[in-house]
C-alpha cells in the first residue's frame, strides 16, 4: 500500500519512478513532486534489504507516480540532481 499522497487510483497507473533508500529520503522526494504538481506516493521495496526488515521502519521504498506524469517526474528529478 503506498504511503504519502498518492490518491487512490486504478491497479496499474501509478508507475515506480525511482527507488531511494529510505523513508525520510521518499519524503523528500515525494515534496518536491508535490511543489511541481506531480502526485507521488512511497512503498517498501520488494527487495530484502536487511534480515530485520519486518521489525523496523528502515529500508528502500519505491517513488510511486500517475503513469501520465512519469516523464516530467523523471526531467524533474534529474534537473535537481545538477
């Protein structure tokens, strides 16, 4: 289930933009979509990241956006990072 503002939409049109490594990172991101009109939400990876992953909050989450909204998530992003 993702975390953050992600409102509910249909299985399959919120895509995974990026993978960050953890929950205060996903926040971050997440403000900056938001600040740029782009909806975003934040789920635990699939991955297995640590043996005690089910006990704690800690890990890498998953950046979810609307499908319709991936490309100018991804220019977003990678404007931020110069």
């Amino acid at each position: 289930m993702p975390t953050g503002s992600l409102r509910a939409m249909e299985p399959g049109e919120a895509v995974v933009l990026t993978v960050v490594s953890s929950e205060p990172e996903a926040e971050v991101v997440c403000g900056l979509l938001q600040a740029n009109g782009i909806d975003c939400g934040y789920r635990d990876t699939e991955a297995i990241d640590s043996p005690l992953e089910d006990f704690t909050a800690a890990g890498p989450r998953e950046i979810l956006v609307p499908e319709s909204d991936l490309q100018a998530a991804k220019t977003l992003l990678a404007d931020s990072a110069r």
